[in-house]
C-alpha cells in the first residue's frame, strides 16, 4: 500500500481523481492538481482526505487562502486528519525542498501581513507535516495566543505543542 497516497485501493471516481490529483502534485503541476482534487471534492465533499490534499495543491499553487480554507474544511469533518501520515507530493524531494522553503517563507510574510488565524493554521499544519518542528512549535504558541481562534487551529495547535507527529494511516474507504 503506498501511504504517500491518500486515494484508497477502491475503484472509485474519487479515488481516480485524488491519484490523478496527486501524481500532478509530484510533477509540480499545481493548477492541474487543484482541478482533479476539486473535483474530486465535488463528489465527496465529506472527505476530509480529498479536502486535505486540495489543500495542498492549493498551497503548491501559492493560493494560500483556499489551502487554508480546505485544510479547515478537512479539520470540520474529521479533526484528526492532522495525524494523517502523508508526504507532500511535488514539495518531498530534493529540488521540492527548495520550493517548500520559499513557499512557507511567502506564507509567512503574508500571514503576518494580514494576520489571518486560518493562514496562521495553514503555515503551522505544512510546518509540522514537513518535520519543521522548531517552527512549527513557534507558530503553534502564536497561535494559542490569540484572542479568537477557530475551533479546528487551537486543535491543531495542541497537537503540535504535545509533540506529537503525524502517524495514522489512510483507511481504505
């Protein structure tokens, strides 16, 4: 089973176009991406795995306010999809760091721009996911310290702060 997928193995629209999703994820196609996932979200729109893969194809795509949208969206219909173990697909490998680094730097600057609880969120989850504990932990105690914050960010925030990472795998579904 691969666990850099989120599609199950059934032989589902959804799941085809979550893995089509995905392996234009790790070709950098992010626009592409974000079509199929969406697509995808259409047809399951109470799958919190296609919502937290849209989310990162819309983070790939630098569009910053739907990844956060649908990383809450994801976090509304199953708060635990933060344990999710997953890679991000096109972001994981050698020349996909560099691209990560410039992306979360871009976020940050424009979530301390606009001093957005949801992009807040969004930083601290892709911060977390890709083992960038020491920011995340900074990111998360910002987080606690706001006066109004989404139920589903100071979820996600304890669970960085508890040190805890990401270990439960997709189900077949």
């Amino acid at each position: 089973v691969n666990y850099d997928s989120l599609a199950s193995s059934l032989p589902t629209r959804v799941n085809s176009l979550v893995r089509a999703g995905e392996q234009l994820l790790a070709q950098r196609e992010f626009y592409g991406a974000v079509v199929r996932l969406s697509e995808a979200a259409g047809l399951d729109d109470q799958n919190p795995l296609v919502w937290l893969r849209l989310s990162q194809a819309y983070f790939g795509a630098t569009e910053y306010e739907s990844a956060a949208n649908a990383l809450l969206r994801a976090m509304r219909i199953f708060p635990s999809v933060v344990t999710v173990q997953t890679a991000l697909p096109g972001l994981a490998d050698a020349a996909g760091q560099t691209l990560l680094t410039d992306r979360l730097a871009q976020l940050q600057r424009i979530a301390q721009g606009a001093d957005d609880a949801r992009l807040w969120t969004l930083l601290c989850y892709v911060q977390h996911l890709s083992a960038r504990r020491d920011a995340a932990v900074r990111t998360a105690e910002y987080l606690t310290g706001r006066k109004s914050l989404p139920r589903e960010s100071a979820a996600l925030a304890k669970f960085v702060l508890a040190g805890k990472t990401p270990t439960t795998r997709p189900a077949d579904r």
